[in-house]
C-alpha cells in the first residue's frame, strides 16, 4: 500500500492507517529533524512529533496527485525552522547524527572531514545536501520540499558542491578528486 492509499483510508475515517504512516516515516524525520537541530534529539522528537500532528491536522488539505513525502518534510522542515528560531539554535549537519547513515566507526572516521565541511556550509546549500546526498532525495522532491524551483535547487546543489570541494581541498592540501 503507498502512501497515498494510506492517506486515503485515513480520509475515509480509518484512523487506524496513521500509525502506519507515522511508523513508516517517525525514524527518518528524526535523523533530519537532528540533523537540522544540531543533535538536540530530544527536541527533534518534539519536533516529529508536532510535525505528525500539523499533517493529521491538515491531511483534508493533502493533493493526492501529489507525493506525500515532500509534502511531509515541508510541514518537518518548517517545524524545524520554528523552534530553531525559537530556541536560537543555527541549522547545520551534526557528526553524531550522520554516523548512524554509515555501517561503523571506520566508515565515519573516513568520512569525517566532509561532515565538517558540510557544517560550514550557509543553510541554504547545506538543507539541500542534506537531503540529497544524506537521504536520497531527487532534486524535484528537494525543490518540493523547500518550496523552491528545481534550478535554484540545482544551482546550490552545484555551488554548494564547490564549496565542499574547496574546503576540503585547502584541508587536504591539494586537489580533491
């Protein structure tokens, strides 16, 4: 069953199909919730959480011609942005959070120097790595979700790939392939 047939059920008053879309989406919106929240989990999980109920609040509002997921993380990533300002926290890719992407230590430790490099990005270029490269999102998906064009998508795709090259070039010391 996809999302939208799920969403549906929902719509036609079987409540039961939200635990199946929370279940199906609570563990990744956590990892980009803490991510974007600089690992405060316990406020990431706040942050889910409410991000749950504003969708079950205004799922009469979904466009099933659409996909949910974008949908889901603009609702998540606005949430985010709210407390973020509320509790003045800066939006950023956080080592702790990004080493549960890889199998083990090694991995990371391998790793490690561009997770601090995307740290340093502007939140504009890094939001946008993040979601492609970290979780596998298309551009469109990313353009959805941030309510931006698919080519200002695309152009801080590129620039902030710039960017991450020339820093870790000047820590390397040379090029990086």
């Amino acid at each position: 069953m996809n999302d939208n047939q799920i969403i549906g059920k929902i719509q036609q008053g079987e409540q039961h199909y939200f635990r199946i879309l929370y279940d199906k989406y609570f563990d990744y919106a956590v990892r980009v919730s803490t991510i974007i929240l600089r690992n405060q989990q316990s406020l990431a999980k706040d942050v889910v959480q409410e991000a749950f109920i504003r969708v079950y609040r205004n799922l009469h509002q979904f466009d099933s011609d659409r996909e949910f997921k974008p949908w889901f993380y603009t609702i998540l990533l606005n949430e985010c942005k709210r407390i973020s300002e509320k509790n003045n926290y800066t939006v950023a890719a956080d080592e702790q959070m990004l080493e549960p992407l890889h199998q083990d230590r090694h991995s990371f430790i391998e790793y490690e120097s561009l997770y601090i490099a995307i740290q340093q990005l502007d939140e504009h270029n890094r939001i946008p790595v993040i979601l492609k490269y970290m979780h596998d999102m298309k551009d469109q998906e990313i353009a959805d979700v941030l309510q931006e064009n698919v080519n200002t998508i695309k152009s801080r795709l590129y620039k902030a790939r710039i960017k991450l090259k020339n820093l870790l070039e000047r820590e390397f010391g040379g090029a990086v392939q």
